[in-house]
C-alpha cells in the first residue's frame, strides 16, 4: 500500500564457525552481525501475525529446526546481544 520500508543489515560471515555457533537453536540471535539489524516503515505494516505501526524497530530471530520466530523490538539502536527483556512490539512464526 505504498510504504517505504528500509532494513540496515550487516551481513554475517561464519569464517570457518559452525552455523549453531553463530545461530543457537532456540536463542534470540540478533539477526546479522555487529549492530542489530533495523527496520524502518512510513505505515503500519503486517508481518506475519504482528502488526507494526510506523516507525524504526530492531530485528532479532529465534532460529529453530521447524520454524524459527521473528522478533520485533521496539528498541531501534544498539549492539543487539544480549536481547533487552521487555522490549519486545510483539513476535510471530516465519
């Protein structure tokens, strides 16, 4: 419906590190490396089962062998790791 959405990722290298490693079944990963990855949208959005209004939020996964999960933070800056409790907008299935 005509939104500008952004994402700033830094993209992850496993340089000879095992993937669980890098992304624990069932721990909150920061979704890429260095700083936590950041979505901006101009209008609410639907992802999943969440709803996300307007605005600059941080990304975080729970990766899994089924289904991971997506995390929405409504904290927007920082290093990402460790996950700050009590941030989250909300979470769905991917």
């Amino acid at each position: 419906d005509g939104a500008t959405i952004s994402i700033e990722y830094g993209r992850p290298a496993l340089k000879g590190r095992a993937e669980a490693l890098m992304m624990p079944p069932g721990q909150v990963w920061r979704t890429g490396a260095d700083e936590q990855t950041t979505l901006r949208t101009d209008k609410p959005l639907k992802l999943g089962t969440l709803t996300v209004p307007a605005g600059t939020y941080g990304l975080h996964t729970i990766p899994n062998a089924g289904e991971w999960q997506l995390i929405v933070s409504k904290r927007a800056s920082g290093w990402g790791i460790p996950y700050p409790a009590g941030q989250d907008l909300g979470r769905t299935p991917m």
